[in-house]
C-alpha cells in the first residue's frame, strides 16, 4: 500500500479510500493501519517529501475487514448458509482461511474463525472453518471436531475462505495428485486438503465457477457487498 499512497499523495488527491481486503483484522491489516498511518504522518523515510500543507487537509478513510466484528459474522455465515446449505444437507462443507501464526496473531483475530464456525453450526453441524495458519485449526483440526460429531466418512465440499482464490486454494486445499501427498508423513502441513481427506476416508469435492477455478469470496456477491459497505 505504501507505493500506491505516495502516488495518490504526489497527485495531491483531497479524499483518499483505503479498503481492506483481507477476511480477519489480523497480521496483514495490521500491515495497512501501519501505511494508512505513516502516510498521513509523511512518514516513509525514503518517501518523506509530500507536501504537509496537503496531508494536513487531505481525508483518509479505511475501510475494515470482511470479519470485523461479531455481527459480520453472523452476517456472513448467513450469507455463505444461503449459498451452500444444499451442501451441507449432502455432506460437509469446509471452509479454508488463512489466519495468523500465533507469534503473529495480531488483535487476537484468529477467533474470528471459531466464531464464524459457531455461527454456521447454528444451520447445520455440517460446517467447518480451519486455516493453513492459525494454532489448533489446522484441517487435522477440523477432521477431530468432524469425528468427534460422528462424521467419519461421507462428501466433503471444499471452500477457500479467501478474498481470492489463489495459490492457497489451489494448491493447500484444492491440489490432487501424489505431489500433494507425502505417504510417509500423512500429517504434514504440504498436504493438501483434498488429498487429507480424501486419504482418510472422506470423498472431497471442491466446486468450480464458471471460469472451471475454485471461486475466492471477492466471486460471491453477498459476500463482497460486506466489503463494500465498510
């Protein structure tokens, strides 16, 4: 963000828009409040010469993230139940995130994941919600709370719980084949999804939009009117 704010800076722009992207206030937004924070202070020490009679006057607003507050979660789990409740009546559906090594947790915003979980859960015990990221939810995770409600077998939809769907969807959950599967270590975190599941006696799926790719939350239009409200 720090290049394209100079850039609106140096075109002397009276009301500048910062819009996260990202699904949690974790690690990365922090990353945004931190560039949002020393533009407005002129503060890019290789950058510093925008004009501080314009950054006195000049307007930033930033906009949060998808999961911001436990209302958006509710929010959103009614809107992806909406989308994906005739899945859920046919077998699980998971929903991939990123989330944030826990070293790294910043605002304590890996909770937004259990909580969008709970949320869901109140449509169906169906969903889950694990991350290739974030401490004690990792899709090992979420197999133990499925076993744990009795679903040892059976459909399960894959889901990236990302803005976009990209190398994380393509290949930690959607990747097939032998090179995303290690046999002498069924655990590791190089595995993907759908060979883990797959090799642990469930039937994985992961459906395609109309493109033939995984879709990213940025393709449902329930979902990225939350974005653009904020």
């Amino acid at each position: 963000p720090r290049y394209l704010l100079h850039a609106i800076g140096a075109a002397k722009y009276k009301t500048v828009y910062v819009q996260s992207l990202q699904v949690i206030p974790g690690e990365e937004f922090a990353n945004v409040v931190a560039a949002v924070k020393k533009f407005a202070n002129n503060g890019y020490v290789k950058d510093a010469h925008l004009d501080d009679e314009y950054l006195k006057n000049v307007e930033i607003h930033l906009g949060m993230p998808l999961l911001n507050n436990l209302d958006e979660v509710d929010d959103v789990a009614k809107l992806l139940n909406d989308l994906y409740k005739d899945e859920a009546a046919q077998g699980v559906v998971a929903f991939m995130g990123h989330g944030n090594p826990d070293n790294y947790d910043s605002f304590k915003a890996n909770v937004r994941y259990t909580q969008l979980e709970e949320a869901l859960q109140v449509y169906s015990k169906n969903y889950y919600v694990g991350t290739v990221d974030m401490k004690n939810n990792y899709k090992q995770d979420v197999m133990t709370r499925m076993k744990n409600k009795g679903i040892a077998s059976g459909k399960i939809y894959l889901h990236a719980l990302m803005s976009i769907a990209g190398d994380h969807a393509h290949n930690d959950m959607a990747g097939q084949g032998s090179e995303y599967w290690d046999a002498s270590d069924p655990e590791s975190e190089d595995n993907s999804w759908f060979e883990y599941f797959a090799h642990n006696g469930y039937t994985p799926n992961v459906p395609l939009g109309s493109n033939n790719e995984p879709l990213g939350l940025l393709e449902l239009q329930g979902v990225l009117n939350v974005w653009i409200n904020h």
